[in-house]
C-alpha cells in the first residue's frame, strides 16, 4: 500500500499531488486498471507486440538523427 507522511505545515494539495507522483512512478494505477477484466494470453501477446513494433519504429525513424 502506498503512503505517504504529511510534513508539519505543508497543503493537502501538495501532499495529494506527492501522493499521485508516487503511484504513477510504481505503476499502481496501471495495475489496477488492468486487472478490471480478464485478457487472454493472446490478446496479452499481441497487444505487447503491438508495442515492441511501435518502439522498434520510433527506434528506427529517430535513429538517423
């Protein structure tokens, strides 16, 4: 579970903020919304293939530069 202490004196606002850097940095909402459904082995494999092809692009188009 991820916490995080209030300093003496600082905003809720600032602490809420800190709060949401620190999920996004581990990656907890991530997981969160993918386990909302069920995906299939293939569709796992495909849509990470998806992925490993759009950076192998980017990779490639960028490389010359």
């Amino acid at each position: 579970m991820t916490e995080i202490k209030l300093k003496k004196g600082e905003p809720v606002d600032k602490a809420l903020r800190r709060l949401k850097k620190k999920i996004d940095r581990e990656g907890t909402l991530r997981t969160v919304r993918s386990h909302r459904h069920y995906e299939k082995p293939s569709e796992k494999r495909r849509r990470k293939e998806k992925a490993a092809r759009f950076s192998a692009m980017l990779t490639a188009r960028y490389a010359d530069l």
